[in-house]
C-alpha cells in the first residue's frame, strides 16, 4: 500500500520559548491578588498519642494531642491505632472493629429521630480465618487497625457532608435536642472452656469529629473607619436599617443607621470581627438616644406625651453620655430542623459578645438646635469573638442547620417613654474552625 505524502500528519514543531517554570513564589513583578489555603494543608497533625486502659484490655491511638481527654480527627481523619491484650488470648476466637457516626434529633413536634450516618465494621483478627495447622493459632497480644473517616453521608437518597461533633439543649417550647456524635468500638470475643457458648467484651471509645474549614481571604488590617472605607471599599459590606419612632413628634425623627462589616462575612472562630456603625438624623432624635436627661416626652405623671411639647436644649453640663451604651451588638446562633413532614423547628442561643468604646461625645454644634433639621452623624468602632466555649461553625446536614448571625440591638434610655423604639437588626456570617492563613 502507497500512502501520499499529503495524508500524512504535519510534522510537530516545538515552540521557540520552552514553557516557564511555575512557582508559588511571586517574581519580582507578580502581586498576589487573594489565595487561600488548601484545606489539607490547615494544620500538621499532632505527633502525640492517646491512651486508655479498660481492664486487660489498652486502646492506642496515634496522631493525638498529648493532652486531650478525647481523641479528635479532622476531614478524612485515618484513625490508626493498636488494641493491646494484656492477658492469655489462647480462647480468644473473634476481635472486631467499627467506627460509625450517628445524629440525634428530639422536637416536641416530630418527636426522636436517629440517624446512622455511617458504620465502618471488620475484623482484626479471627481464628475461623487463621492458618489451619495442628496446632490452633493463638490471638496476637499486639493488633494494628485503621480506618477513615467519609467525606459524606446519604440521606433520603441525597448526599450531605459529615457533620462535626456538636451538641444543642433547648428546653422549655419548643423543645429541640441534637446530637451528633462519633465512636470506636472494639469487640474481643471469647470461647466458654464447655465449648459451645461465648462471651464479649465490648470497648467503646468517644470520638470527636472536627473537619476544618477556613476563610477565602482574611481581614483587612488597615486602621479603622473613616480612613479604612476610603482606602479599600471593597473590604467593606454595608447592611442598612432604621431606628422608629413611636409616633409623630415635632422634633424627633426616625434615625437612619448603617453597619460595616468585611466584606468577606467568613470568620473563624478566634477571629476579632470588626464593626462600625454610623448614626444619622436630626441632633433631637440622637440626643434622645445618647444623652440622659429629663425626658421632655413624659410628663409628671409618667404617661407618654410625644406630642405634648418640643425638647428643650439642655446645657452641657445637664446633657450627660449614658453610662451604659443604647448599642448592644453579640454574636447569635440559630439551631434549625426540618423535619421530613415539612415542620421546621428552631431556637436562638448567644455565642458572642460585643465590645465598643465609651459612648461618642455629646452631640453640640455650633449653630445647629434641636430644632435645626440638619442631619448630624455618631460613629462607633467595636468589635465582637465568640465564645471560647464554641467549637464549631455552621454546617447543614440531613434537616439540622447551624446559622450564625451579628446582631445589633439599639434601645433608648427609658425605653418604655422614649420616642424611640427598640429595634434589632441581624446580619447572617458563616464562622468556620480556622483564622485565614495566607499561602506566602
């Protein structure tokens, strides 16, 4: 067979620059723009190890932290570890193990669930399998086993991510409880000497799941508002509301307020969270706010009377700063379950808390009264961490959903007589288990 030269290939030719070495490093005309860290790459694992005795019987387990009183892994976590015997195991027959995971849920209204998220189970050793010979094969003092963590779980034929370890009580009404939980189990069965019955012993070890998760990009480290927006709007998020007023008053208005906070909305648990909050309406409605005096919206009597008289202007030395702030910011956690009916079940719980500066100065400017209806502004800069006590972030998993939220709360001093009402206003964030961490 002849074949032309024009059904043939063209010839490869290489390219005249061979192609560039990549590095994670910047060359000296590259800028980093954003990265985040792999998450297999959050932390080492520890070099420790973690050991308990239940009778003849001690569980090992390596890669733990010298110092926990329960073992704990991360996403994929390879539990590996040895189970010693410190006694005869002539009539040891069978030793298995299973790592599994379960969720818990309790609601008034659906009552218990138990879910089995997974069970891991096999044998270490068994005598049924050993080598047959003469003599039967004794059970090895010394047994190494492994096994790792799902990345997932199948729930009502769709797919959901493990959840951590994690524990919510709500008692009163409603009434919601979950619980997920993670355990190993070793099994040592044993022959009877008569023969034909056996006996086991059952080793269960509690086990603490904590998948990292981490920020796509940290916070910015520039000072604070003003100078901060101006730089770098981008960091910034802004969320708008408004603080009411009870009903149609001569000089008091509604106060238009506005929340900074990064952009990002992704925070780890150790993060400080930066807050600013801007105030603005008329010099009248702010000093019902901030300032304490006697109050020209209720009369001798104590009853409300909003519409009776203007507010004086008081001096500065009757005008004075409360001593304890109308704002009120703190971190809160929702503890959602939809039930498979369609009822959904949730309670509210505090996991942080708020820290501002003492309170602006008095709101006096020159040539502007009470009565003047040019706007005026306050400023706060604060901050807010969760708890120590909190361990996990949010997560969704078969119905159970963790939501975290900022919340900012604004009451007027003598609430029940200000013209002002009390007015709260929550901003959802997502709060993962690490500080962002840059590559380089």
């Amino acid at each position: 067979m002849t074949i032309s030269a024009s059904s043939l290939p063209p010839l490869y030719v290489p390219p005249c620059q061979p192609t560039p070495c990549y590095s994670e490093e910047l060359a000296y005309d590259e800028t980093r723009l954003d990265a985040a860290p792999r998450t297999g790459a959050l932390s080492a694992l520890p070099t420790g190890i973690f050991t308990k005795a239940y009778g003849p019987a001690t569980v090992v387990l390596f890669n733990q932290d010298s110092a926990a009183n329960i073992p704990t892994y991360g996403k994929r976590g390879l539990v590996r570890g040895k189970l010693i015997i410190a006694q005869e195991t002539d009539h040891i027959c069978e030793v298995t193990a299973r790592l599994e995971g379960r969720m818990e849920i309790t609601t008034a209204g659906a009552g218990a669930q138990t879910t089995k998220t997974f069970s891991n189970s096999y044998s270490l050793w068994s005598a049924a399998s050993a080598p047959s010979s003469t003599t039967p094969e004794s059970c090895p003092e010394t047994i190494d086993f492994e096994s790792v963590f799902p990345m997932t779980f199948t729930y009502n034929g769709e797919e959901h991510p493990l959840p951590p370890s994690f524990t919510a009580r709500f008692p009163g009404a409603p009434s919601l409880f979950a619980n997920c939980t993670y355990g190993l189990t070793l099994s040592i069965t044993k022959e009877r000497r008569i023969g034909f019955l056996s006996k086991t012993k059952v080793i269960h070890l509690q086990i603490e799941y904590r998948p990292q998760t981490s920020p796509p990009s940290g916070l910015s480290r520039a000072p604070y508002f003003p100078a901060q927006v101006k730089v770098a709007p981008q960091d910034w998020i802004q969320t708008s509301f408004e603080v009411p007023r009870r009903c149609s008053t001569a000089n008091v208005k509604s106060i238009q307020c506005r929340v900074f906070i990064p952009s990002v909305r992704v925070f780890g648990l150790a993060d400080i969270i930066p807050v600013h909050l801007e105030l603005a309406s008329t010099l009248a409605s702010l000093r019902e706010l901030v300032l304490q005096a006697p109050s020209a919206s209720t009369s001798s009597s104590g009853q409300n009377t909003f519409d009776s008289a203007p507010l004086p202007a008081f001096s500065a030395a009757e005008l004075e700063p409360l001593s304890i702030s109308p704002l009120r910011a703190y971190l809160s956690r929702m503890v959602r379950f939809d039930a498979p009916d369609g009822k959904a079940t949730w309670r509210m719980q505090r996991i942080g808390a708020g820290t501002f500066p003492p309170m602006p100065p008095a709101v006096v400017q020159e040539g502007c009264t009470c009565d003047d209806p040019c706007a005026q502004t306050l400023d706060w800069n604060g901050e807010i961490c969760v708890d120590g006590a909190v361990r996990v972030g949010g997560f969704s998993a078969a119905g159970l959903v963790v939501r975290d939220f900022i919340t900012l709360e604004i009451v007027p001093p003598h609430a029940t007589a200000s013209p002002l009402k009390t007015v709260q206003h929550t901003i959802p964030i997502r709060l993962v288990t690490e500080t962002y961490t840059p590559s380089a």
